[in-house]
C-alpha cells in the first residue's frame, strides 16, 4: 500500500491540515500608522480602538510578538483582522456585533461595578491588571466565563492604557460616558455607560 504522506511526514487523507506558525500574515498597508492612531483616539468603540492599536504597531514596524503582547490578541485573532482590513479597508476595524442587538449581557451592572471598583482600589494599591487577570477574578469570584476579548474591551473602557506595562486610570468623564451611551445598540457598550456612572458618583 502506497504511503500516503505530505512532505512534512504528516499523513493524508483527504484532509486538508493547516499548521500554525508563531507568525501572523503580512500586512498589505493602505493607511499609515498615523491613520490608525487617530482612529485609536477618537473611537469611542473598545474593539474598533483594540484593532487600531494592532495595526498602528504593525505600521510602525514592532514585532507580531510586540504587537499582539500588548493588545492581547491571539495570532489567529491577529490573522481575522488583517484579512477585515484588506477586504474592507479601515471600515473593517469597526464592531460588526452592534447589529446583534439581542445578545445577552454575561454580566449584571452590579457584576461589573464591582469589578471596576475592585480594579480601582487594587490599582491605588500598586497592583497591575491585564486581560488575563480580568477574566481570572471574574471566574474565581462570579464562576462565570468572559471572553478574554471582552476583558480587554473592559480595561479599555474604564480608562486604562493597553500601550504601557502598568495600567493608568484615566478619570471617567461626561464626554466618555456619554460616548458610550450613545453606542445603544450595543449591549455592552450601553452597560459599561451605565457602570461608569455610577462609578464616578461614589
């Protein structure tokens, strides 16, 4: 019987076999870092601002691994947003999941008040949040799963910088929260303008 194999070794048998590598696609640029930055800046949507961030580090030449260190993406997730980019262009960048407007919200305003308010104090304490850490206290205290995406989404939200090693909170302020409100048709976004309310009128 003829061995049946690919030039890897790995057998065949009418399966297609994808191997990932620890690298993400190339970037086929029609916009330059600055374009992405300012989109950064002036987003008040947490994911829009999250993919900016990835691709405005790409722009400038950093590293897959620097870039994806500091967004949190994963080289799939990385991979899902350059094909976006490329078909779509900066339009791509944007929160698609706003017209899914009957998702249910994983967590209660009270859920999240107290993990912005837990955040808040450990940070005055000298302590350093990330995603990971998020989405570790939100299934240790409230035994639910977030995805880590939206974990970074939160951090976002509340003010705190994704480009530094340690988070800076950046004080909630009626621009921002309105900001949010305005984004109606999507859950979480209306939530956290909620949150950020009454986590100001402590």
């Amino acid at each position: 019987m003829a061995d049946r194999s690919g030039a890897n070794g790995l057998p065949l048998y009418g399966f297609r076999i994808i191997c990932y590598t620890n690298k993400i696609r190339t970037v086929t640029f029609q916009h330059t870092a600055d374009d992405f930055w300012g989109i950064y800046r002036r987003s008040t949507c947490a994911v829009e601002r999250r993919r900016s961030h990835l691709l405005a580090f790409l722009a400038e030449g950093k590293s897959s691994a620097e870039a994806l260190k500091v967004t949190g993406y994963s080289y799939q997730g990385a991979d899902k947003i350059i094909d976006a980019y490329h078909q779509h262009g900066l339009a791509g960048l944007k929160d698609r999941r706003q017209h899914n407007s009957g998702a249910p919200t994983l967590l209660s305003d009270a859920e999240v008040l107290l993990l912005a308010r837990t955040i808040r104090a450990d940070t005055a304490a000298g302590g350093v949040w990330n995603g990971a850490r998020v989405q570790g206290w939100v299934k240790q205290e409230l035994d639910k799963d977030v995805h880590l995406s939206r974990c970074y989404e939160f951090l976002d939200a509340v003010g705190y910088s994704l480009q530094v090693p340690r988070p800076r909170h950046v004080e909630a302020n009626q621009v921002t929260q309105e900001a949010f409100k305005k984004k109606s048709s999507q859950p979480w976004s209306k939530q956290l303008g909620r949150v950020l309310k009454k986590l100001e009128e402590r």
